[in-house]
C-alpha cells in the first residue's frame, strides 16, 4: 500500500489548454478561496509533474489578450510547456493522428494551433495522466488517450487526486 502512495504522489499531470481556461474561469487567482488552486499547479511546475505541450502554450496565446491572467500565468511558467523536439513525439503524434477521422484531422488542423494530438503525444512519452475538460467523444482527447491506453480526467478529479483543499 506504501508503494502505491508513493507511485502516486510522483504521477505526472499533461494538462490541455481548456482545462487551464477553465481553471481561470471558474477558480480566478485574485479570489483568496482558489489561491490554493494556483499555489499547487506552481508548485507542480517546479517540481516537474505538471506540464503540457508548447502547443497549448500557442492556443491560448491567440486566444487571448496579451494582457490576460492566463497568458501572464502561462509566460511566467513557460517551462511546463514542452518543444516538440525528440523523436518519441514526432513518433507518437504520427500513431495519434492515424486514430482521427481524416475529416476531422483536416478542419482541425487548417484553423491553426492545435495541440490535442501533440498534447497526447506527449503523454504517451512521458507517461502522464491528461487533465482535459473535453468529453469523451470521438475524435476527442479522451478517446483518443483512450485508444493509447492513456489515462485522462475532468478538473474535478484532477483537483481530488492532487488534494486541493
């Protein structure tokens, strides 16, 4: 049983950019009650088992104002965000992208930045639970992850298994 607490207090945490949205939607840092919330997802960029793909890092630099609290957030912890450079993600996102609809892959790929195939990507190689707000549809993160045997959760589990109190 002591093994397995450990194992889990070392899980890394791949998080997408809709679920960081929502974080900042609903749980905003200048609220005393979330400082907590914002405390521990620092915390766990320092300590390296909260990340994402440099990808999300893009998404919510267009979709937001340069003077949004995420992007601010997001610049000042830059390094979670992970380069597409080795040859495991470069791999893994030929396998993920085989597992979309080519329609699907097509209209999403053409509107700009698009991290879920790289942000699963990236789980597969590092071996991370993905944190998404998106359901578990086709053509989606959690189906996708799925299809890898890659685990994912909504916020509020996320929030339970990293004890937000």
């Amino acid at each position: 049983m002591e093994k397995h607490l450990k194992l889990s207090e070392n899980l890394i945490y791949c998080i997408d950019a809709d679920a960081l949205i929502n974080i900042k939607k609903h749980y905003p840092k200048d609220i005393d009650l979330f400082s907590p919330i914002w405390n521990k997802l620092e915390d766990m960029v320092k300590n390296d088992t909260l990340i994402s793909s440099i990808e999300v890092f893009e998404e919510i630099n267009d979709a937001t104002d340069k003077n949004d609290f995420l992007l601010q957030w997001s610049t000042k912890n830059k390094n979670m965000f992970r380069g597409i450079d080795d040859n495991c993600q470069k791999e893994e996102f030929e396998n993920v992208k085989s597992k979309y609809d080519k329609d699907y892959w097509d209209k999403e790929s053409a509107k700009g930045p698009w991290a879920d195939p790289w942000l699963i990507a990236l789980s597969i190689c590092k071996k991370a639970t993905l944190v998404t707000s998106e359901k578990n549809a086709q053509n989606h993160i959690p189906y996708i992850a799925d299809c890898f045997k890659i685990h994912s959760m909504n916020l509020l589990d996320f929030f339970r298994k990293i004890k937000i109190k």
